[in-house]
C-alpha cells in the first residue's frame, strides 16, 4: 500500500452522459488526499476517444484524455453506467482486464459495476449496484453474487459500490485501505461526510410493483404477494397462484427475476420492514408480526445480516416523521 509520499494514479472512466456527481465523486474524495498533504494522489479523466464529453445536465467537459490515461493507473474507476443498462464494449472491457491484470485496482461505482461485471472482473465474487438495477445485473450475469444490502463490496484488486451517494463511502473506504483510518477521517471530516457510514445500503427502496401484471404470469405473482407478505409464501404456494409446477414456476421465476422465489420474498418483507420503521411508530413484534417474518428475534437476525444494524437502530436513524 502507498504511503504518503507515494504517487497514486487515479483514471476515471467518462462518457457521454454521465452525470456531474459521479464524475466529481472520486475527484472529490481523491484530490482532497492531496490538498491535506496526506499523499500525491493525481486523478484524471479518460474517455474512449481524448476531447470532450457531454453530460447529463447538458454541459461539455473538456481535456478528457484518452484510453492511454488508464494504462500506467494504480486506480482505475468506472464511475456510473448508461442508463438503459448497456453492455460494454469490447475497447472498455479489455482496458478493464488488462489493467486489472498488470495490479491496478478496478472500482464500479453505483451502476459503474455493470461495466465491471461485463469485463468479466466479478464472476463468482459478490458484487452490489445501485438498487434499480441489481436485478438486471443478477439476471445477466447469473454467476454473480448481486448483495443489495451492501453500501460497498472490496475483494482487494475489484471494489464496487451501491447508488450514488455510496460512491463517497467506496472512494473513502479506499484512502482508508491504502492510507489508514486516520487519513480517511480527516479527508471525510474536510469534506463534511461521514467517515464510515453503519449498516447497508439503507437507501429509501420503492415498493416493486411489476408491470403488465395481467400477461407475464411471474409479474402477477410478484404483484399478488406484496399483498400478502404477512403470509407464509412458499413456493408451492406462489406456483399455485402462478398456475404453475413447482418445477416451471422456480425455473420462470428464475429467469423473470434474477433471484430465487426464497431470496426475493426476503427482499420484500426488509423493504417493508424498513418502510414501516421509517413512516410509523408500530413496535417491532407488529413490524415483524406484518411483514411475515413471524417472530421479532427473525426480523432481527435477518435485518442484521442484511443491513448490518438492528430495526431499532435503522428506526432511530432513518424516521421519517421527524
């Protein structure tokens, strides 16, 4: 790991359309090492082509360089994605593999992680991304572990992180690897964030309410058990309302989701859990009693292992009525 008096070589991913927090994220976080004295840090931006690039909110950033910049980085970060999910070209993904293949370390920010996994850098690891699109990333890459409770996920040499905001806790969580806990507490106290936020991802997920409900029998399924959450859900249960065999409906629910019927009705009931605890002052064994976990010590276990803080804790932190 560097010290401070090393240089470390950041080269952050742009492209057209990507927006102005993400881009500055890294920047933000990276180039305060510097202004602190801590180490020489020096982060610049690539692109496919050297020039500009147009972003999200309509302004053009320029003396972008170009894929060179990535080749002598120690860090190199894929900050956002495309929005309609894209797959990454061939250029970006043999960039990715050879730089991750020479040591640098490869980061995949918020949807960044998409990229990642496209290049191949995370089968058969656990990886996160923001909370919209963890479904689509498990569904193509099926040999993923996508963790959506995660605020970040470091397996040393790849590093990838939840939505937007959580792209400060990565970035800090790297000056802390690299530079120990001391240096990443006071560039998050210069920057006025926290230094290392508890818990998950805890970010404030919409109920999923599937659409074409009436065509796509697996939707009606999703739709008619976040109506039921407070009801034991077994998968004969759900291939009976599907009109499906056990058999069929696993392996249609499978495909339609990413996940199994297990694991997705687990999902449901902590983002209940989570919405009750945020919007009302309902004691935890009703919390527990309604979103069908059936006893309070089963919330707590599975919150904990989910969220890495108790339903409690979670309600005192994140109440929205106050």
């Amino acid at each position: 790991m560097p010290s401070s008096g090393d240089v470390l070589r950041i080269a952050v991913y742009a492209f057209d359309g990507v927006t102005m927090f993400h881009l500055s994220a890294p920047h933000l976080v990276f180039d305060e090492v510097t202004r602190q004295g801590l180490g020489d840090w020096r982060t610049v931006l690539f692109a496919d082509r050297a020039g500009a690039v147009r972003t999200a909110e309509g302004y053009s950033i320029g003396g972008v360089r170009g894929p060179a910049a990535a080749e002598e980085a120690d860090v190199v970060v894929v900050p956002s994605w495309f929005t309609d999910g894209r797959v990454a070209g061939p250029a970006l993904r043999r960039l990715l593999t050879t730089a991750h293949g020479r040591g640098a370390t490869i980061a995949g920010l918020c949807l960044g992680a998409v990229a990642v996994a496209d290049a191949g850098l995370l089968t058969r690891r656990t990886a996160v991304t923001h909370w919209q699109a963890v479904d689509m990333l498990a569904a193509r890459h099926r040999d993923i572990h996508v963790d959506a409770s995660m605020l970040y996920v470091d397996h040393g040499d790849v590093l990838t992180s939840a939505g937007t905001a959580s792209a400060l806790d990565a970035c800090l969580h790297l000056v802390r690897g690299r530079l120990g806990a001391a240096a990443a507490n006071r560039v998050a106290r210069s920057l006025v964030v926290a230094p290392h936020r508890e818990g998950g991802q805890a970010q404030y997920i919409e109920r999923p309410l599937p659409a074409q409900a009436g065509t796509d029998p697996i939707a009606g399924v999703l739709e008619w058990a976040l109506r039921h959450l407070a009801e034991p859900l077994t998968v004969e249960r759900l291939a009976g309302v599907a009109h499906l065999s056990r058999r069929t409906f696993i392996r249609a629910f499978q495909a339609s989701t990413g996940v199994s019927p297990a694991v997705w009705v687990r999902r449901q009931r902590l983002d209940e859990a989570r919405r009750l605890l945020e919007s009302t002052d309902l004691p935890i064994d009703q919390v527990s009693a309604g979103c069908g976990f059936g006893s309070t010590v089963t919330l707590r276990q599975c919150f904990a292992a989910a969220f890495g803080t108790s339903p409690s804790e979670y309600r005192r932190r994140f109440d929205a009525r106050r």
